[in-house]
C-alpha cells in the first residue's frame, strides 16, 4: 500500500503520555531509564486481539524494516483507534475522518511492542509509531512522517516522464532496545513504460537530496530517546522554503517525551524570525511552528502549560502562537480550559487561566 504525504501536521494528534503511563511514572522527566537487553522474537498482540483488530497479515518487523516492503494494511475500526489512540476522539466528535491502519509491530524490551501506523487523511497519508506495555497502554510516540513518499511535481500528459519528491526510509534494530531511521528524501526526474502504473523506480537526473540517520533508545518504561541526529548526505542545492519546512517538520517528530522538544521549538521560532522578519515569517513559517505546537499540546499539554508558566513576564513568539491555534479553531478551547484546571500549583493554573481567558472563539467553552 502506498501512501502520498500528510500535508498538515496537525491531522494527526498524539496521546497524553502523563495520563496512560501504566506505571504511574511521569513520561514527562528528563531522566530515561537505561535501556534494556530483555526481549522475545515475536511481539505479543494480546491487546490488539481483545480489542477485535485482525492481526493474521500484521508483518513482524525483524532486525530491519524498508519502506520499499510490500505490506497489507489492517484497517483499524474507529472504536479501535479511539482505544489505541485515544487523544483522536477529541479530534473527531462523531467518527475519525480519514483511515488508520496498523502496518508492522516489533517486539520491545521488558514485553513493550512497538506498532507502525499508517493513517490516510484525504489524499495524504503518513505513519506513526507508538510504543505500548502488556496491557496496551501507550508509553510513548512519534510521528514518521510519509516514510514511502512520492508526490509528484510534474508529468507529461502520457505519464510516462515528471519529476517527483521522493522519500525512502530504512528502520534498522541494532539491538532490542536501539533502532536507528535512515531516510532519504530527493527531487528527481523519472521516466517508465507506457501503461505502467507502478510508481517510477528510474530516476534520471536528481535535482536534490539529503540523508538523515537519527538514533534512538527505548528504555524499560517504554519511552523513546533521541540518542544522535545527523545529516549524513546532501546533494544539489534545496529550495530555502522546503529546508525551513524540514527543519521545522523534524522537531514535530521528535518522541512525545522529549523533555526538550518545546525548548528547541522555540529557538527555531526565533531564529526563523530573526532571519526572516516579522512579514515573511508570519507569511508561512508561523503556521508550521502553530501545527507543531499543537501537537505538543495534544501530547502533553501539561508539560506544555508549565512552560508558558515558567516563562511567564517574557515575551515569547511560541505564547503568541498558542493563542493563535485556538484563535484560529485548531483547537477547541474548551480542551485547554480542562487542562489548566488538572494543573497540580494553584499559582500556574491562576496566571494559564488569567492569561487565556479571551483566547479563542467565544462560543468555544460550554
């Protein structure tokens, strides 16, 4: 199956990782415990069979995954991703729009299973990855991205010739516990047979291109860590505009337990700013940074809230840009109204309510 890419961040929402850790334990410190050697060849879909999900062509993955496998999708019901996913409900009030499907599951340290999602959303698509326990909670999560992109920028009348956006991408396990992405995403020209519709595979020219391999660690609670991120090939020159997009697409797909992924977010809100100005950055880059945004507040909106608190008498771009995603209806506002009142310090919760309360539209809350 193949999927064309997700164009907005924000179709897909991530799940409240404070609130399903099974344990108890707060997904959102900075200390990870140390990965673990302990794990079975086959993933264990206990969870998935209780909740009805067919799991007869789920593929296991093994010591390596590529984009390039074939595979046939499980189509996941809506009560099904709302168990698995339950953060989606929010986002649909009646049934999910769009199509989730499971793709792949592997087997992870101390009996977690890890899950590959892929979701259509209109005519785009991308996958996931969720870590989950014994009991099918889920301990942590990350956005892919389109791993098997190709989108087409142009083609003659024939297409049999065009050029495309291409991206492949490698899962390597180095270990029970260490995975490793590899994914290269170009822009070349193609060519095939007349009245072949299989996505070109030869590629004559490539007008650009450039490498990622990102390493991870997943620990014994299930939680993912981001161990080294580098650039390992470029080639031709990328458009400015698509390099900023890249730039601020990688931090949407950082593990949903970073503790530092709203810290970067906002030195790259800045630093696009001071780069740009205040009209070209509020032209496009904005909106990336907005669809970020809230994602990490569907995540973890405490950890979230807590840092406009401890930023609280600075004037920050990422502040005005949360006001802006419930401005705007991105978000409902009732959803923030209910996370300031979970707020443990009476103080936060005073200045988040204080601070918000003329955010978003004046029929959003009841």
């Amino acid at each position: 199956m193949k999927l064309k890419h997700l164009i907005l961040i924000a179709a897909i929402t991530t799940m409240p990782l404070g609130a399903c850790n099974a344990n108890g334990t707060n997904a959102n410190t900075t200390e990870q415990s140390a990965p673990v050697a302990s794990v079975t060849n086959k993933p264990d879909l206990g969870f998935l069979k209780k909740l009805g999900v067919d799991v007869s062509r789920l593929q296991t993955i093994g010591d390596k995954y590529d984009s390039d496998q074939e595979w046939e999708p499980t189509a996941l019901t809506d009560e099904q991703v709302f168990t698995l996913l339950p953060m989606v409900r929010s986002m649909n009030d009646v049934e999910i729009e769009g199509g989730y499907y499971l793709e792949a599951a592997k087997a992870m340290p101390e009996g977690h299973t890890m899950l590959i999602y892929a979701v259509e959303y209109g005519d785009s698509g991308a996958e996931l990855m969720g870590i989950y326990d014994r009991e099918g909670n889920l301990t942590d999560f990350m956005q892919l991205g389109d791993i098997r992109e190709f989108s087409t920028q142009q083609c003659n009348d024939e297409m049999t010739q065009g050029t495309a956006q291409v991206t492949h991408t490698t899962f390597k396990f180095n270990s029970p516990a260490e995975f490793s992405i590899d994914k290269t995403v170009k822009v070349a020209d193609w060519k095939r047979a007349p009245g072949n519709e299989a996505l070109p595979s030869n590629f004559t020219k490539v007008h650009w291109l450039v490498q990622t391999l990102d390493s991870y660690e997943v620990d014994d609670q299930g939680r993912i860590t981001l161990v080294d991120e580098k650039e390992v090939k470029r080639q031709g020159e990328v458009d400015p505009d698509v390099e900023r997009w890249s730039g601020i697409a990688r931090l949407g797909q950082l593990p949903a337990s970073d503790p530092n992924r709203i810290e970067r977010l906002n030195d790259k809100a800045n630093e696009l700013y001071e780069q740009l100005g205040r009209g070209d950055y509020d032209a496009d880059p904005s909106y990336h940074i907005q669809m970020v945004l809230a994602e990490y507040f569907d995540s973890n909106p405490q950890t979230l809230l807590q840092w406009i608190y401890n930023y609280r008498g600075k004037k920050t771009l990422l502040v005005e840009h949360f006001e802006q995603i419930f401005a705007n209806g991105w978000r409902n506002k009732f959803t923030l109204v209910k996370a300031i009142e979970q707020m443990r310090d009476p103080d936060a919760q005073q200045y988040l309510n204080d601070l918000t309360a003329q955010w978003g539209p004046s029929d959003a809350v009841g």
